[in-house]
C-alpha cells in the first residue's frame, strides 16, 4: 500500500476495510467475532474497540500465510462452534447476502468446506480454482505456484469459506510449507479433504463479483471506493 498505515485501517466510503468486514459479518449474524492481527495490531485493536467492541483477537506473531493465521485464530473461537468461517480483513465490498448464501450452501451440502468464488475478466493476482471433470473443486492453486494452463484460469479464490471445526482443526495440522511463498496456505485444505473423500462445495459470486475486491494496492483502493459509491447510488 506504500504506507505505513496498517492495510485494513485505509478506508472505503469513510470506513475502514476491517471495520466494513465486521460490520457485514455481524449483520448476517455471525455471533462471535475473532479477528487476527499482526502487523500495527495496536492500531488495529483500536479501531476495533470503537466499533466492534465484542470481537475477540488473536495474535499472529510471524505473518507466515493464510493457513497460519487460522491455526492463531482457533484458541480464541468458542468451544461449542460446530462451523468456522475464515473472511479477509481487506475485501470491503462483501455483503450480508453473500454470507447468507454462503452458510446456506455449506449447510446444505454438509461439507468440509464450502468456499467462495468469482468469475474475472482478468484473475490476475488471485488463487485459481482448478476443477476435475464432474465440475468439482480439486484443488486451490496460488498464482505464484500456478504453471500456465493454471493462470489461464479466469475463476478465482475470494477468500471466503466456511469449514466444519472438526475438519478444520485436522487440516491446519496437515498444511506444509513447501510453497513458492513458504507459507501455510489456507487453500492448502481443500486439496487435503479430497484426498480423504470429504467434501468440498463452492458457490459463486453473482452478478459482476465487484464484491470480491481484495485491496492490495492504492489503485484497487480507488477502485473498491468507486464501485462502493456506484452500489450506493443504484439503491
């Protein structure tokens, strides 16, 4: 972001990305709240206090990938959750409805996982879903691990799921590092459930996907404030 402002405190629309997230996700009534912080934490805690008051957070010592700040997460989720949903902090778009579908896919499809995707024009910079000849979800592949059959794909990893605890809890133990990236990849579980014969649904995003937005660069911060006053103005 070429700042020193910790990514999820710019603000969209006058509020910041983590608040919009947590906001969204309390108004589809999720009814616990952990939020995982690392970098400029402090700050972060902050602007939690003052508008979300109830979320519990977690701290992620080394930044060591999405897989990672889920294993963080999992001491500070309630002993009686059956199911877990992982959101990113930096997609301020996101609506309740989208939540909604997506707990009602996962519900219906008594899956592992059940996880959120989107068709681009240009995917670039995102996870590829990659599909085996039913149409099923096989596997998430990172772009910086993707060959060039991958990168051709145009339909993307939101970086939205939900997962029964159980099933989560044993794939975090599983994730490996052995990466381009060296991390622990989230993503990492979907292919671990296939493996075993577990479930693994998806729903996609509908109408433009604009929701899926992440925000990595001041460019895609522009662009998640124009799209949010174009939403704005059709309502």
């Amino acid at each position: 972001m070429n700042s020193p402002l910790p990514k999820v405190l710019h603000r969209v629309g006058g509020r910041t990305m983590v608040d919009r997230v947590a906001g969204v996700l309390e108004r589809a009534g999720v009814p616990d709240l952990v939020v995982v912080v690392g970098f400029g934490r402090e700050a972060v805690a902050a602007d939690l206090e003052r508008h979300h008051a109830g979320a519990r957070l977690a701290i992620q010592e080394e930044q060591l990938g999405t897989g990672h700040a889920a294993r963080a997460a999992m001491p500070r989720v309630p002993e009686g959750a059956e199911s877990v949903g992982v959101f990113s902090g930096d997609t301020p778009l996101l609506t309740p409805e989208t939540v909604w579908a997506l707990t009602a896919e996962h519900r219906e499809r008594e899956a592992a996982a059940t996880l959120l995707t989107a068709e681009l024009e240009d995917p670039t910079g995102y996870g590829r879903i990659v599909r085996d000849g039913q149409g099923l979800v096989e596997r998430i592949v990172e772009e910086k691990d993707a060959d060039g059959e991958v990168l051709a794909i145009r339909e993307i990893n939101a970086g939205a799921y939900l997962f029964q605890r159980t099933d989560l809890e044993e794939a975090l133990e599983a994730l490996r590092s052995d990466n381009a990236q060296g991390e622990y990849y989230l993503t990492d579980a979907v292919s671990y459930f296939r493996e075993r014969g577990r479930p693994v649904a998806a729903l996609k995003a509908a109408g433009d996907a604009s929701e899926v937005l992440g925000v990595n660069t001041q460019e895609q911060l522009l662009r998640a404030e124009q799209l949010l006053k174009e939403r704005e103005e059709r309502v």
